[in-house]
C-alpha cells in the first residue's frame, strides 16, 4: 500500500490519495496447504486411534486381572477355613452334637447320603464336596440348573473366623461348643432350633457355601446360607473354575508318608471313600480360575491354549481377551481330630 500526498490549491488543503495492490493464494498453493493439513491431521488422529487402542487394551487386562484375583481370592480364603469349628475337637457328625437345627426354605445337597447344610443321622458329614458339570451343565447339586459346561461346583461348610460378641443375629445360624460338645441352632429360636446351653462355650456363625460358573455370560455364582440358602453373583467375568484334591492315603501318624500328599485328584475321580475321608485325608487343593473379557475385541484373536490341571487344553479360538490364575490352598483343618 501507498500514501501519496497532494496540495490543492484551491482549498488550500493537503489530502491523501490511497493505493492498494491485494493479491491472493494461487491454485497451487491452496493445494500444497491442504496437503499438509490432511499430513498433519492423518499424524494426529493416528496417534489418537493407536493411545485408544492402548487404552482399552490396558483397560481389559487390567479388568481380567481384577476379576481373576478376586475371584481366587475369595475361594482361596473359604478354602483355608474349610472344616473350622471353633473351640470344637471332633468331627463334626449328627451323632457327635447335642443338638442339630432343622432345614427350612431352600436346600443345596451334593453328593453323598449326608452333604446338605446340616448333618444327618446317616452317612458321613461331607464338609468338603465338588464335582465337574457335564458337557452339558448339569450336576448332582440339586439347586443348580445353570451351571456352565465342564467347570467345577465346589461345596464347604465352617463357622466364621471369630466368635460371637453380640447378640446372634436373625435369620442365621449358629454353632455353639466347647471342646467337647457342640451345637447347631437357627436364630429366631423355633421348635427345633431352641438355643442349647453347653457350659464355658462359645458361638460362631456357621456357614454353608457353594461355588459354580453360571452358563452365559461369565459370572462367579455363590449360594450362601441365611434363614435359607440364597444365591447371588460374587464376580463377573470368571468363565471356568476348576479343583484338583491332594490325597494323602497315610494316616497312621506312626509311618512314613502321614501328612504327605500322594497324588491331585480331579473332582471326577474322587470316590465316595475319598470324600468321606474313609482311609485318607484331603489336604490341598489346587484352584484354577479362567477369566475372560466381557466384550469381544474384533481386532484380538484369541488363539491360546489354556490347560486347568488335568483337563484337557482349551483353545477358545474367538475374540475374547482371558486370563488363567491357579494357587495351591492348604486345608489346615483336614486332620484336626483332637486337640
């Protein structure tokens, strides 16, 4: 731009003449601008694209392996309390207790003439129980009837950690002994269930726990019992769970090889004198848990093999991100007889 100056003479007065020169972006030039711009933005949405990837990636691992340790964590902590009756010395059978509540509201029985939540005046009292579901779901737990393909059921019954120091609660039942005797009663007090009075004794809640998969989407079931069992989701995401009982046939504590476990027997090869304990202790149990992703991921292909103790190796093939934990729990109550 110019500025050119003028005097006229007739007003006597300077002004100003103004001249402009504009000139544009030339064809070329607008198309060298919009290819850098599309490099550019290509740049910064392939960054973007790959930090989202990376993102959800970490975020689904992160997720299986929160579900996964969980889940472990939660059998793993029933496991070692398995078999725990407080101040009680003796194997807990209907024959050895004062007195026994009776079943109300749902049940859960397993295997076995006496493996419901209370003992019975037949059999032996199977605290400790499982079983493998079949190819198509289905096992001798009779309130199960979702249970997913080849993955385990497992069955415990224990009293809590800690004893009572309040007033037992409703709805709940409660096992009351002293190192000789013992009790089962529910709370309120009915016919059946009146509290017993053992002398210098103390109470506990008592427990019965059943773990399974459900069918579907993946999640980690738990029956429990209240006033009666109920059943509730526990964590999501859990695909298989699995057991294998370590065995140990040795039980005289005069020869060698007691409290040595001889061999990991799955569920399905467990016989009826092994559960009941006839001529052998369980004392481990080995836990597998098979995590998987709640989402697929069109962009992972899945083609690991997965092998839960002796079942035969699992090669999903699919689209879903898994994650396989296995721990070996120690029963520390298996052979507690006598104090």
């Amino acid at each position: 731009m110019k500025n050119n100056l003028k005097y006229n003479k007739n007003t006597k007065q300077v002004c100003c003449r103004v001249n402009s020169h504009q000139q544009g972006f030339t064809l070329l030039e607008l198309m060298i601008s919009l290819v850098v711009g599309l490099v550019l933005f290509a740049g910064v949405l392939s960054v973007f694209v790959g930090m989202k990837t990376t993102v959800t990636e970490t975020s689904s691992y992160g997720e299986l392996q929160e579900n996964a340790r969980f889940a472990m964590s939660v059998l793993t902590d029933d496991l070692l309390q398995q078999n725990f009756w407080g101040d009680y010395a003796g194997s807990l059978s209907f024959n050895s207790l004062d007195s026994v509540a009776a079943v109300a509201g749902i049940e859960c029985i397993g295997g076995g003439v006496n493996n419901g939540t209370y003992p019975i005046a037949q059999g032996h009292f199977r605290t400790l129980w499982g079983e493998t579901s079949s190819a198509t779901g289905v096992t001798n737990m009779n309130c199960i009837n979702d249970a997913t393909p080849n993955s385990d059921v497992l069955q415990l019954k224990r009293v809590i950690s800690n004893p009572l120091v309040a007033a037992p609660a409703n709805n709940f039942s409660y096992f009351v002994a002293n190192p000789d005797s013992g009790a089962i009663y529910k709370v309120p007090g009915a016919a059946g269930s009146i509290v017993p009075s053992i002398n210098n004794s103390r109470t506990w809640q008592y427990q019965h726990h059943i773990y399974y998969v459900r069918s579907g989407i993946p999640v980690l079931m738990k029956w429990r019992l209240t006033s009666q069992m109920i059943n509730e989701p526990i964590v999501d995401g859990i695909e298989r769970i699995y057991f294998m009982y370590g065995i140990s046939t040795v039980t005289d504590p005069t020869l060698p090889g007691f409290g040595v476990i001889n061999a990991y027997v799955s569920a399905e090869n467990m016989t009826a004198a092994l559960w009941d304990n006839a001529n052998s202790s369980i004392l481990a149990v080995k836990v597998y848990v098979l995590a998987r992703s709640l989402l697929p991921d069109s962009k992972y292909d899945n083609e690991n093999t997965y092998t839960l103790g002796d079942q035969p190796a699992y090669t999903p093939a699919d689209n879903f991100r898994r994650l396989l934990l296995s721990s070996t729990v120690t029963l520390y109550n298996s052979e507690i007889d006598t104090w």
